[in-house]
C-alpha cells in the first residue's frame, strides 16, 4: 500500500517553484513568481517515540502522522503587475514551515515559522501554499493516497475537514484520486498519483457592531462568502529501498469566489458591496538526487 515515509532526521533537499496569478486590468495578469532552494525534515508524530516537537493541532496526531519542517533559502522572487516590467529581489532566508503530514498525504495543519518578514508582505507569501490561506485548499499540496492496493487506473475518493482553512473556516475537502502510472524519476521507480481536491466556499456572518463609545453612528452588517476552489495536485512517490519517498509535487488552484456585504450605518438603509477574488496558486517542488 502507497505510503508517505521519512527516516528521522534525514535531510531531504529540493528545488522549489512558487507561482501566484490574479486578473488585472484589460486583460492582464499579476504574477508572483518564487523560486528558493528547499530542505525538508521529518520526525515522528504519531506517538512511535518522537522527539522535537510538532505544530499544534485541533487533535493529537494518529499514528503514521509525521511532523515536517520546510526551510526555504536563497529565495528568488519576480513580480509583474498588470504588464508592467518585473520587479525582481532575492533574500537569503531562511524561511521556515512547520507542518503535520498525515502518511496518506493530508495535510493536517501548518504553522508559519521564523523569518517571514524576509521576503516582505503581500504578494510574496502566496506563493508559499501552506502559508496562503486566502486560497482555501491551496495548502493540500500533495495528492491523497489510497487505503488499500490499487492498480494503474483505479480510482478512489475520500473527504475530510481542514480546520485551519480559508479566512479561518474549517475547508471540507472533496477529493477524486487516481494511480495515474509507474516511471522512474531520479534513477528511482515511482508511483504518480494524482488527486483533483473541490473546496467549496459557502459561509456567512454577523460583522462585528460600533456603538458607544465609538464616536460616529453605530455600524454593523451582514457578510457572505459564496464560489469554490478546485486543486489538481501530482505527486511522485518512490519504491523500492526509498519507498513513501517523495521525489516530486505539482499543484495548481484555480480559486473563484465572491464577498458580499450588506453594511448598515446609524438608522441608514444597508448599502451591499461585492468584491471578488480569483486566480491560480502553483507549487513545484524537485528532489535534488
């Protein structure tokens, strides 16, 4: 049965390519492009005599869940913005991410570590995934295993929640996963899994009401989130003696959905305003053999 592994303490090294696209005026594009060099290491955190300590999570990690640390150095970074010339800059880092991986591939939570004002604010992040939770579903980067033998070609699906998901709601995931093929990658064969994860977005709240002692009239209102995000996430898993080794990952989100808000000032009729977001979050990441 297909399985994530790590050996404890093992520094696996990869290149990483991070891509963020939104619409811009006229038909343009805003992109981000990210590229850093990128070390991974793993313990144990499913009871099985781990040591270090993992990211906090909504329960205690089952076993076969493994506590992973990212660390991004060297980060490259491109931006373009409605068509204008890029805008280039480079920090050496480190970037570090902390996450919970199930052995199926889920990833369970993930914290942001130390060093992220390195490479500034906004839209840098993005193109991290397990940091841009305004692309809900974007942090399952890795494809979703199955829970028994299957074959080239077969197909099983699976759900789950995520509770540290899009603008802190909890993400129900629905995922559609296939065997895709056996290749060999870095000299290894390797099992190539793809899983097409759907999050849709549909939830609503009570904005936070102003009065007294706030100067001005009273405020309050009503907002809406309503569209879905669909990721289609590759990954290829080695065999043999580095079996549940990942040797590669590629993702793409296409996210689409729509705020509306219905604010309410003093004893004024509500006025609604809609504001919608889109667009593609992309992550490779490459064992360097």
């Amino acid at each position: 049965m297909l399985r994530i592994a790590f050996r404890p303490g093992q520094v696996l090294r990869y290149r990483y390519q991070g891509m963020f696209k939104t619409p811009g005026p006229d038909g343009t594009v805003n992109q981000t492009v990210m590229n850093a060099d990128t070390s991974l290491t793993a313990s144990d955190a499913g009871g099985h005599g781990a040591s270090g300590s993992a990211p906090a999570a909504a329960t205690s990690p089952r076993p076969g869940t493994w506590s992973v640390e990212l660390t991004f150095t060297n980060l490259r970074r491109a931006i373009t913005l409605a068509g204008l010339r890029p805008s280039l800059g480079s920090s050496p880092g480190p970037l570090k991410l902390q996450l919970l991986i199930d052995d199926d591939g889920r990833v369970v939570t993930g914290t942001t570590g130390e060093g992220l004002g390195a490479i500034g604010s906004y839209p840098n992040p993005p193109v991290l995934p397990p940091l841009y939770n305004d692309a809900p579903g974007v942090s399952q980067f890795l494809a979703i295993l199955p829970d028994r033998a299957v074959g080239v070609g077969d197909c099983w699906r699976s759900s789950f929640t995520d509770l540290l998901g899009f603008m802190a709601q909890p993400d129900h995931l629905q995922v559609t996963s296939t065997l895709a093929r056996y290749e060999t990658v870095h000299g290894l064969g390797s099992a190539v899994v793809r899983s097409t994860v759907h999050v849709p977005i549909a939830f609503s709240g009570n904005l936070p009401a102003t009065a007294p002692p706030v100067p001005g009239p009273s405020l309050g209102g009503h907002t809406a989130y309503q569209g879905q995000s669909t990721n289609d996430v590759t990954t290829w898993l080695a065999l043999g003696d580095a079996a549940g080794r990942i040797e590669r990952v590629e993702a793409t989100d296409r996210y689409d959905w729509t705020e509306t808000t219905d604010l309410s000032v003093g004893s004024q009729p509500p006025t609604t305003s809609r504001n919608r977001q889109s667009g593609t979050v992309s992550t490779r990441l490459d064992r360097i053999a």
